[in-house]
C-alpha cells in the first residue's frame, strides 16, 4: 500500500481531488465548457466557496465535483467517473440515478434560496467517465426529456445530462475536447489546452497547502473506513451471538419434545421461542 506522499505525487487528472483542483481554475474550467458545448461564456462563478480543508471539517462533507454559473445563469455541475460502479444490493450501475440524484441537488438548493421553480435556470449535469457506459462508442451522450409517444417532442425543463466517454471514437468533438481525452486517459499533452491543465496539477503538486488537504482527506476517509469495519464486525459478533442462542434454544426444544413430558407452551417459555416455531419443529419430528 502506497504511503500518502506517494499517493499524492501520483495523483492524476483522474483523482476527484486534483479534478476538482483543477477544474476551479476559471479559465481551464470555463475552456472546457465552452469547447464541449461550443458556446461562448463570458464568465463563471463558483457556487462553492470551500476551497481549503479545516481540521474539523470531516470529509463527509467533502463535495469532489464542481458547481459553477456562468453570465446567463446557466448551471453546470461537474464530476469525474473512474469506476462504474454498481450497487450490490441491486445489482444495478448507479451512474443513472447518480445523475438524477445531482440534478436534484442542484434543483433543491436553488428553491431553497428562493428561486421560484418556473424560474429554475438551464442546468447541465456533465459525468466525465474513463469507460464506456452505454458501449456505443460515442464520444458524448446527452440526455434531455422527450415524449415517448413522439420522439421529436422534447420537454422544455431545461435539464440536460451528459455523460462523455474519455474512450469513445464516435462523434463530432472539438480538438481541445479530444486532446482533453487523451490527456485524462493516458496523460499525453497534444495542445496548449492540455499544457495549461498538465502545469496546474505540476503547480499543485508542489503547494504544500494543497498537499496537506490531500492528507487531511486521505485521513479521516482512513478513519471512515476503520470505523465502518469496526461496526461490521460488532454487527456481525451480535448477530453471531444471538444467531448461537437461537440455535441452541431449538436444540433444547427438540430435546424436550423428544421427552415427551413438556407441553408444547412450556417448551415455548423456557426456550423463549415462539409457539408457532415449537408446533413447527414437533411436525418435523412425526
């Protein structure tokens, strides 16, 4: 296992960290946006102003993707997809509701403020993902709302979700965007575009505030992690225990109605178990 330093010196594009690190540079993020959905933009703001990691702040707190605005109030949010990870209970990828679960986010926090909802602003939920979700080789998928029974007829709630495939071959893309890819997949810088994000994450590499975040993070998700192992096997040594019981108090039951000599309600009392489990086991043994 990596020691933090290491882990730090070999962070990449790839790392929500550096990601977002990256990304709140105005003129990278902005860059991006214009060149991915070939519109100019005057300006953006940040609609998160936390860019340092105090040492209470715990990192469930921690929001890894970027919320920016931009002149005409558009909203974008942000994040890097490594894993396409699934649900276990489920069986099920997560990045659908994931994105749903973002533009819910972003939706609350706006009528939280005040905005009336006919005057929620245009938003973008953008996923930049190193594997191929939909596995049809697109550079870029975007989704908007439209009706099933017409196809051509779209609902204008001003929601749209993409999600960009770093290894895609299909599409129109610009260049900026195609050099952007191959930087995020095998670190080749092609364009100025990619120098500019390749020398900020140099430049970060080298503040030790960004690298004492780093470690603070690292830290209390260690924490984190020790603690959810800890409950675990608390859990699993109560239920352990009460499973033994359980079972030991049938074993007694089976005694006792092997006896003969206990009705089946005593039997019940003294093994605490319920008469319906005690009538069940009498009929296993005729």
């Amino acid at each position: 296992m990596q020691d933090l330093a290491t882990k730090f010196a070999n962070l990449t594009i790839q790392s929500d960290f550096i990601f977002k690190k990256v990304m709140s540079r105005k003129r990278i993020c902005k860059h991006l946006l214009e060149e991915l959905l070939q519109i100019e933009i005057a300006d953006i703001n940040y609609l998160e102003a936390e860019k340092t990691l105090e040492p209470e702040y715990t990192s469930r707190g921690i929001r890894l993707d970027i919320i920016v605005a931009d002149d005409k109030n558009t909203h974008y949010n942000l994040e890097m997809q490594v894993k396409n990870n699934k649900n276990p209970d489920t069986d099920t990828y997560v990045l659908p509701k994931r994105s749903r679960y973002y533009q819910a986010l972003l939706d609350i926090d706006l009528l939280q403020k005040g905005q009336p909802y006919d005057l929620l602003p245009p938003t973008f939920i953008i996923f930049i993902c190193v594997f191929d979700f939909f596995e049809q080789d697109n550079y870029v998928y975007t989704f908007k709302k439209c009706c099933l029974e017409n196809r051509e007829l779209e609902l204008p709630d001003e929601a749209t979700t993409m999600i960009l495939n770093t290894k895609g071959t299909h599409g129109a893309i610009s260049k900026d965007i195609k050099s952007f890819y191959d930087y995020v997949n095998n670190h080749i810088v092609t364009t100025d575009f990619t120098k500019q994000i390749d020398d900020e994450i140099s430049y970060l590499k080298l503040d030790t505030k960004v690298r004492r975040e780093f470690m603070l993070m690292e830290a209390r998700l260690l924490d984190e992690r020790r603690e959810g192992i800890a409950e675990g096997k608390e859990i699993g040594l109560a239920e352990g225990e009460a499973m033994g019981i359980a079972n030991a108090n049938i074993a007694t039951a089976k005694r006792m109605l092997a006896k003969g000599c206990y009705s089946l309600e005593d039997i019940a009392e003294l093994t605490s178990l319920p008469i319906e489990q005690v009538e069940a086991l009498k009929a296993d043994q005729v």
